[in-house]
C-alpha cells in the first residue's frame, strides 16, 4: 500500500547518542480519548513526549520526528542491560482510547499502514525481530500498551516481530525472561508478576493474570530457541 503521511512535526526530540544503533521498535497506543487529544499532546512542548509517528484508525501516518532524532516516547524504561532505550528505538503510537477510556480492536488500516510503515523501518535500520517491542515490554510497571488486543502474531507473518510457534517444545521458567530481554529483579525493581503480565499481553494475550504457566514456559521456551521462530 501507499502510505499516507502527513507531516505534524514535534517540538519534542533531540539528537542521538552518536555511534549507537537504532536497534529497537517500540509499539505504543496513544491512550488518549481522541486522535486530536493525542496529536495535540504530542506535539505540545510543555509535555515533553513525542514519537517518530503516530498512526490513525483511518490508516493515515503523522510524522512527528525524523528517524534520525531521538524522540521521547518511552520514558523510565529497560531492555536487554539498556535503559536509555530512546537512544536506540524509534516509536510509533496507534491512536486508541487504551484501557483508561474505552479500549477497542485496532483498525484494519491502521494495522495494515502500521505493517507497511515497520517493514520500512526495519528495511532503514538493524532492529532484530526479538526487539521490535510493546511499550509495555519495556516500561512493566508502569505501561499496558499495545495490550492485549493488538494482533502481534499479524505482524510476525509480515516478518515484523516474533510470535511463538505452537508446537514449540520445552519449558522455561520466568527468571528466564531475562534471557529474552525483559527487566527482573536483581536487574531492575519491577516486580515479578507485573514483567509475566507484559509478557503474556504480548505473547498469551488470552489470559492475562500475572500468573507463570505452563503456557507461558513453553511460549517462552520456542522464543528463546533458535530466534528465526516466526
């Protein structure tokens, strides 16, 4: 498809870190009644928040930030030893009410620009489908976002992200989390359940409880083999 940009620059961004890769894709939904709100806020300096882009239910692409700037979209975050992931991420918000004010299926053209714009990213920079992540990835204790409606598995099929394959074998438990990339104790001081709650919303997002299963060791177990799994 075509995309459809449309440019809304933000006031909030500054330069990167030189000589650090962009190497991570960061997923958010606006969490904001409506589109305006969220654009508005985004490119109001006094709000200090900002991504690369924002797309809209109608499939339309805001431009906020160039690729090459950092923007600040993730906040007090870690992945894999990083915090400073703005340094090395570019973000996208997908306008939806979130769980505050209505959350609802993200729309059809919104996930099929999401899709066109990403392959691009990835095209642009070195980001390995084990770090194309949710907001709620990075920031456990703090963020739900894309949650547990967003269709991730959709995506891997695009070769954007990875998505455990059902007949994986083996169990892991969840201090192996840390092994895939998220933050738990000693490394950070998110608790436990919350970290199994981020991954469930976005690997088992039928039943998100907190609670380590035996469906979350095997799907952790088939991401953790070899990282082709799709």
């Amino acid at each position: 498809m075509t995309l459809r940009l449309v440019s809304c620059p933000s006031p909030n961004q500054d330069a990167r870190t030189e000589g650090v890769p962009v190497d991570i894709l960061v997923l958010h939904y606006t969490g904001m009644r409506t589109a305006d709100e969220a654009l508005a806020r985004l490119c109001d300096p006094a709000a200090k928040v900002s991504a690369h882009y924002t797309i809209g239910r109608d499939g339309r692409v805001f431009a906020h930030v160039p690729e090459d700037r950092r923007a600040w979209h993730a906040g007090v975050s870690y992945w894999s030893g990083e915090s400073n992931i703005n340094a090395r991420s570019i973000g996208i918000e997908l306008v939806n009410p979130g769980h505050e004010f209505g959350y609802v299926p993200f729309a059809e053209p919104q996930i099929a620009a999401l899709i066109d714009l990403a392959q691009g990213i990835l095209a642009r920079h070195p980001i390995p489908a084990h770090r194309v992540l949710g907001h709620s990835d990075v920031a456990p204790a703090r963020k739900e976002d894309p949650g547990e409606l967003f269709p991730w598995s959709q995506l891997a099929e695009f070769g954007i992200g990875l998505w455990p394959k059902a007949n994986g074998k083996g169990e892991a438990n969840p201090s192996e989390l840390a092994r895939f990339g998220y933050g738990i104790p000693p490394h950070t001081d998110v608790p436990l359940d919350k970290v199994i709650a981020a991954f469930q919303r976005h690997f088992r997002p039928g039943e998100v409880s907190g609670r380590w299963d035996g469906e979350c060791a095997t799907a952790l177990a088939a991401l953790l083999a070899p990282r082709a799994v799709r």
